[in-house]
C-alpha cells in the first residue's frame, strides 16, 4: 500500500497518505488544545470557573466550513483515483459484451482468476495457459483481469498493485493489473470465505516482457511423458489410479479434473497449498501425507497414503516442471 508499483496502486496510494496526513493534523489539534484546556483551567485552591463561551459566529461557521471542505477535496481526489484505478469503463463493458455473446479469444480479458475454496485458479485465455495462486504479469503492461468465484464470494487483493474486487459466482468483475517494476507481490483473499479465508494467498510475478513470454510458452508445454521406470512411474501410475485425477488436470494427460489446481507445471510454481508453504519435495510430501494439518478444512482429502506412494507421488509431481 505505501510501496505502490503501479499507476492503479499509486493513485490509491496517495489518497490514503493525503488522509492519513489531515487526520494526523487534526488529531494533533483537537489531542492539543486538549491538553492546553486541561493544564490551563486545571483546579487550584480559590479558582473560580472559567466564563463560558457561547454563540461564538465564527467560530461556528469555521468549524462547520473547515470539515466540509476538507470531506469536499477528498471527495474529489477519491473520485479521479477511482477512475485512475479502474479499467476503463469502455475497455470492461465492450469485453463483458464479447463474453456474453460467445465471443473470440481474442477478446477475451488477458488474464481470468476464478476464486475457490481455497485456492485461486489462474487463466490466461489468449494462450491457453492454466496456473494457480500465482499470477505473472509482463512489467510496463496493463492487463485487463476478469475476476469470477466456482463457489462463494472471494476478494482479490494484491495491495502494490492497486485496488480489490469482489470475486462473486455468476457476476463477473474487471479490473487491471500492472507491475511497473519486476518483483512478487504478496496479496490475498480480503473477504470472509470460510475457515480457511486466512490461507488462501496468492502472488503476483512481474517479470521483463521477455522473461514472461518464455514462462508462457513453458506453461504452454504439455507434460511430459511418465517416466518409464523408477519412482516416478511408479507415482504416474498412482495418480491416475488413485482420485487424483478427479480433481486435477495434468495437461497431456488423461487427468482433466477441474476442482482443484491444475498440476501441469506445479513443480514451477513458488508455493503450495495456495501459498501456506514454499513449494519443496519435502514439503509436497508432507501435504500428500496429510493435508488436513498443513490446511484443517481443506478439500484436498487425506488419502492415507503410505510412505511409498507419497515418496512415488512426489516423484511424480517433480517431473512437471
Ligand atoms: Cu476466499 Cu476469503
């Protein structure tokens, strides 16, 4: 919120300080003649009390003018941040209008994120990519984002970036995201969602237009084949023999389930869990083993896997970088 990396967060930004700044001052005013008042007219032996001061004009009319141009110049700087931190009106009704209307890719919003229970899954329509709990973005780019929820009402958040929306089921919002330096830009879920609000993460990536268009196109890239031996294969085969595959997509492959993350290119990916853990061997394994203690509520099921099939699972999942 104070270290705004783009044109969206910066205009935010500066209203929040702007208020910040006028209500410190107020506050130093009323908290200091306060005080003044009190030390002033404090009780002595042999005081008298003080003469009210009533029907004072002016000072009537200036404590009543003061506030109402101060709420007057908020008012005004909130309204041209709004419009600074909104895509433009045009941009989202005449894209809404292509989605209502079966429309071409390439009409599409560049980046769709659909809010879960808990966990954001990420699209990019135009390339057919399809991530989750990380959102890349080329640096310099506005991106127009369309937000949705499979489920109930989420809030996107990533404050460097600019505003929130409200993810809602079956009403689709828009907005821009833009990262004018490269980094990652920590965000989450800002509206009560259930027990697990509290895990549910997500990450803005913002990288060079070149680094990003090479990550598009690996993302791009179907899995590769099982491997033919080894541990791997072994955890290939249990995928798609145990539920896995009812669930999560592994692009290439039989597995198609849209529930939970798509798992094509996991092992690329910074977290897991929808960022609760850096996403480690050690760690994917203790969330197959039960990931019930890692996220109590989750709908990733505990399926009492023994330790040969987490460490073949692991394996597996390794591959898919
Ligand atoms: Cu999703 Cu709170």
């Amino acid at each position: 919120m104070f270290n705004p990396v783009s044109p969206q967060g910066l205009a935010i930004s500066n209203v929040f300080i702007l208020t910040l700044l006028i209500a410190a001052v107020i506050f130093a005013l009323v908290a200091g003649l306060v005080i003044y008042i009190a030390v002033k007219y404090r009780g002595r032996p042999g005081a008298v009390d003080p003469e009210p001061n009533f029907g004072h004009t002016r000072l009537e009319m200036a404590w009543t003018a003061g506030p109402a141009l101060i709420l007057a110049v908020l008012l005004v700087l909130t309204i041209k941040a709004m419009g600074e931190s909104d895509p433009a009106a045009s941009d989202a009704s005449a894209r809404a209008a292509n989605v209502a209307s079966g429309q071409q890719a390439s009409d599409q919003p560049d980046i769709v994120v659909i809010g879960h229970q808990w966990w954001w899954e990420v699209r990019y329509p135009g390339p057919g990519v399809v991530t989750a709990n990380e959102i890349y973005l080329p640096t310099g780019k506005r991106m127009l984002v369309r937000v949705e929820s499979a489920d109930v009402n989420h809030d996107l958040w990533i404050p460097q970036l600019g505003r929130k929306m409200d993810m809602i089921a079956g009403q689709p919002n828009y907005i821009t995201l833009e990262a004018d330096v490269p980094g990652v830009y920590l965000g989450a879920c800002s509206e009560y969602c259930g027990v697990e609000h509290g895990k549910m993460l997500i990450r803005a990536i913002a990288e060079s237009p070149q680094a990003f268009q090479s990550w598009e196109q690996e993302q791009k890239v179907a899995a590769p084949a099982p491997p033919a031996g080894g541990n791997a294969a072994v955890g290939a085969q249990l995928f798609a023999q145990k539920t896995c595959i009812s669930c999560h997509a592994i692009n290439g492959t039989a597995a198609n389930g849209r529930a939970g993350p798509d798992l094509s290119h996991l092992a690329s990916r910074q977290t897991l869990a929808s960022g609760v853990i850096p996403n480690t061997p050690k760690n994917l394994a203790d969330w197959l083993k039960n990931p019930q203690i890692i996220k109590p509520g989750s709908y990733m099921p505990n399926l009492q896997l023994t330790d040969g099939e987490v460490q073949g699972l692991v394996a597996y999942l390794e591959t898919l970088k």
